[in-house]
C-alpha cells in the first residue's frame, strides 16, 4: 500500500506542477538555468539536515529536491527532450546496469569489488578516462575525494594506508621550505594545494568525510569564539582592547567549557 500511495502522490506532483507552470507567473518563468543556484541552495540545506540529524528537516528538504527535479524533466519536456518518465527510465537501468552481481552472476567479494566494477562499466559504456565523470564544479575538497576514490576504483592507491603519511610528511616539509625561502605567492600556493590534497587522501584511508570533519571544527570554533566573545563582554570589555594572552586565557576556558 505504501508504494502505491507513494506512485499516487508522485503523479499528484506532476500534475501540481504541470498547473503551476501555466499558471504562477513565477513558475513560468523558471529556466534550468534559474533553478540551477536554487537546487544547489536546496542540496546544501539537506546536508545541514543530515549533519544535525533533523529528519523533519530532511523529509521537508528532499521534497524540495525532488520538486526540483520534476521541474527540470518538465522543462525539458517543454523544449521535447525528454520527460520525466524518461528520468526515471534513465536511473532504473543504470541500477541495473551497475549492479551485475545482483542482477546478474558476477560475484564480489565487498564494497571496494563493487567500486572497482562500476569503474569498469564506465569505461566500457563510453567514459573515456576514469575521471571524466567528476564535476568540475564540485567544491574542491569533495572533489579532491572524488578523484582519489575515482582513482583507487582502478588501482591507483596506496597498498597500506600508513604510507599516506610519509607523502602528508613530504609535502609539508616542501610547503615549509617554499615559506621560508620567500618564493613567489603561486608557489607557495600550488605547495599548499599538494599539502591538502594529500591530508584528504589520508582522511580517505581512515574512513574519515573530510568536509563533514572539517565543518565540526568550524561549529566548535564558533562555539568556543562566541563563548570567548561573550566573557569579554560581562567583563565589561571589548575584544579589540584585549591582549592575545587575555584572550587565550579565555580561549582556555571556553575549551573546558566546550567539553
């Protein structure tokens, strides 16, 4: 009965949209190039979701997403490029496609066999290098986990994940040597483009999301600078009066506090 509901309120939301597109003025005059910086909007409202575990929130926001993605297939629909059927048509056989060891009789032993497949499948289905399917417009430390996953898909990795560290070693010391010897800002920059790039993919090794660990840094710096903020002000006092010794004896406190 619950799928059933759910193909019935599918089909609903087509229709809604189908009759606000002839009748908001607002809806009418979306494009796929309006929609593009809202959808964005909308995928980094349901990471938040997700971060903070907020399934309320993450219902509300992937109906959002999903409203967006009716709206793209109606769009193209419209210009007679495909529809939303066709959408839905597109995935299902791509799952299929992707998944021969349950669709088919191709066995694996775990995730990473399933991994190093679907790099195949891509390559024989036209993907003319293994990276070609990486978004250009991807924010960078995603990207850079794309590419070293992308990457691992087909061999290129580490044999044992502690020797990240002697290239996490390497790189610093390289950025360290480029710093002291003054050289030129895109030096010292492309130095520490490497540095990251090689901090990520030890974050990769370790199982460890880089941007979601990155993101609990920043919310516990937040929370101990607001703390550090607020101690200044029933101090009577004014963070540009104060000492950086004052300040981090504060810092101090807020961290003990943070814990």
């Amino acid at each position: 009965m619950k799928k059933k509901n759910a193909a019935n309120e599918f089909v609903r939301l087509i229709e809604i949209l189908d009759k606000l597109r002839v009748e908001c003025p607002w809806d009418k005059q979306q494009t796929l190039e309006s929609l593009r910086k809202l959808t964005i909007e909308e995928v980094y409202e349901l990471a938040d979701a997700i971060d903070h575990e907020q399934f309320d929130d993450i219902k509300k926001e992937l109906g959002d997403i999903l409203l967006h993605i009716v709206f793209y297939a109606k769009i193209a629909e419209e210009q007679q490029q495909f529809d939303i059927g066709d959408v839905v048509t597109a995935i299902n056989q791509k799952l299929i496609e992707r998944h021969p060891h349950v669709f088919s009789d191709v066995k694996v032993n775990d995730a990473e066999d399933v991994k190093r497949n679907w790099e195949e499948i891509k390559l024989k289905n036209g993907k003319k290098r293994v990276l070609d399917g990486v978004p250009q417009a991807l924010p960078a430390i995603i990207k850079a986990y794309r590419i070293q996953e992308k990457v691992r898909g087909v061999g290129f990795d580490w044999d044992v994940r502690e020797q990240v560290w002697d290239k996490v070693r390497e790189e610093l010391k390289e950025l360290e040597q480029v710093c002291k010897r003054n050289e030129s800002h895109r030096r010292i920059e492309d130095e520490f483009g490497d540095l990251l790039f090689s901090i990520i993919n030890a974050a990769r090794l370790y199982e460890i999301d880089p941007e979601k660990s990155l993101e609990k840094t920043n919310q516990k710096f937040i929370r101990r600078f607001n703390y550090l903020e607020e101690q200044t002000l029933l101090k009577g006092k004014s963070l540009h009066d104060m000492t950086l010794d004052e300040m981090n004896k504060i810092w101090e406190q807020a961290k003990k506090f943070d814990k």
